[in-house]
C-alpha cells in the first residue's frame, strides 16, 4: 500500500471524489481518529493507496 499526505480533511475528501470519478474504487471511507483522517481507495489497476491528513496540535 502506499500512502499519499493531504494538506487538510477537505483535501482527502476532494480526492476521494475525483478518485471515484475517475474509476477508482474507496475500499476505507474517510474515518476521524486521534488527530488522523483518511481513507483507502484502489486505482484502476488493482494498486491500494491510503490517504492521509494529520493534526498534529490533536494527536496524543
């Protein structure tokens, strides 16, 4: 799996939407935990990506 970092939540969520518009498939919905939010998702070819937002200023 690899993972690719977003800036904010909202970046995870615009690309997840544009990963669905494309094909692609989100196999993790977007998911708040301990100063993280991400998701999973699978490209048109199989491969799985994580992305991931984290909060530093939240995170224990």
């Amino acid at each position: 799996m690899l993972s690719v970092d977003a800036a904010s939540p909202e970046e995870v969520d615009e690309l997840l939407e544009k990963v669905v518009l494309a094909g692609g498939t989100v196999f993790g919905k977007p998911e708040n935990k301990n100063g993280m939010y991400g998701a999973g998702f699978a490209d048109l070819d199989g491969h799985r990506w994580n992305v991931l937002y984290m909060d530093f200023s939240k995170m224990q």
